[in-house]
C-alpha cells in the first residue's frame, strides 16, 4: 500500500497522545477520501509504545491488544506482556476479579448516591491484568451474570474486506466463540 502523508504518522502519533490540536485533528477528520494506509501507522505507532515483538492486528482497549504471536495463534495481550491466552475466549475470565456487591462497596467508586440505585440487585465487577494490575473494564451486572464478552471482531474479514490485506493465517476457525472452554477447563481441573 502506497503511503499517504496527507496526514502524517507523526501527526497520528500526536492525536493517540491527545497532543494534536484540535484544528489539526479536525482536518484528519475531514480528510476525503481517508487516507487509505491511516490503520497501518496507527498499528505502527501502538508496536512502537509495548515491550514486545508480536504483531498487533487491532487494539480492543487502552491496555489490550488482540495479537499474532510469531509461532503461530492470536491471542489478547496487555501492553505490559501479560497474555490472556486465545482471543477468541474472553479475556476477562483470566483477569483478577474485585467484586463489589455492597452499597457501601460500591459507594467507594460511585459517589453520586442517584447513581447507586438498587445495589442489592447489581454488583460491580473490577477486572484486572494479572500481569501489571492495570484496570481494564469495569462492568454493572445482576449477581451470577457471565462477564460480558465485549468484542470479538472477525479479523479476518476486517482486513481483507475492509483493509485490503488477508491475514497470512486467515481461516473461518479464527470466527469461533471459546468461551465455553475455559469453565470447561477449570471443571476437569477439580
């Protein structure tokens, strides 16, 4: 792909820092056609910002990335190395876990009392990276309910329909949900 530097990836590099101004990042917005390589620096710049050599195919959040390790799979990492194994189990299920369940538990990161309606039916889970303890999602579900599986993109059709560039690996067993793997694991293991 021929590289486009209507809007340069030292410019990118600035708005993934939020030290772009605001007229400048207006313009990258109002760029038309988009520049077409724009995803590649933007994937250069995250490669440049870990410790680690595996390649970065899309970041899902501000620590974790969906990675293709050089022997072989993809798997979600935390940008400080730690590996939650393959992307297509949730992650969260090999976080650490703080729960709140009390309106006084809850109340220490929820201070606006409206907020904290009906605490006896909700609680508050906290996941972590084992790796760094980095807070990565936070999610207000009913006591029991399954964490929740926020993305689980089709990477493959996302680079060859929308990007342009198959994945080497491509393979319609990347788009599995395997989930329901892990608590199967954890049962065999006692």
């Amino acid at each position: 792909m021929e590289r486009d530097d209507r809007f340069t990836k030292d410019n990118l590099k600035q708005l993934v820092e939020g030290k772009l101004p605001w007229e400048e990042a207006k313009k990258a917005m109002r760029l038309n056609p988009k520049d077409q390589d724009r995803f590649f620096k933007y994937i250069e710049i995250l490669q440049e910002k870990v410790p680690w050599n595996d390649k970065i195919l899309v970041r899902i959040s501000d620590h974790l990335f969906i990675v293709a390790k050089e022997g072989g799979g993809r798997i979600t990492k935390c940008d400080c190395g730690h590996e939650f194994g393959d992307y297509r189990t949730n992650w969260k299920l090999s976080c650490r876990i703080y729960v709140r369940k009390t309106d006084e538990e809850i109340g220490e990161v929820v201070t606006v009392p409206e907020a904290r309606q009906r605490t006896d039916q909700v609680e508050l889970r906290e996941f972590y990276c084992p790796g760094c303890y980095a807070l990565l999602a936070t999610e207000v579900v009913p006591p029991g309910y399954p964490p929740i599986y926020e993305m689980f993109p089709d990477l493959d059709s996302f680079y060859r329909e929308w990007l342009g560039q198959p994945l080497p690996d491509e393979s319609p067993d990347w788009f599995v949900d395997k989930t329901e793997e892990k608590p199967a694991e954890w049962v065999k293991e006692g």
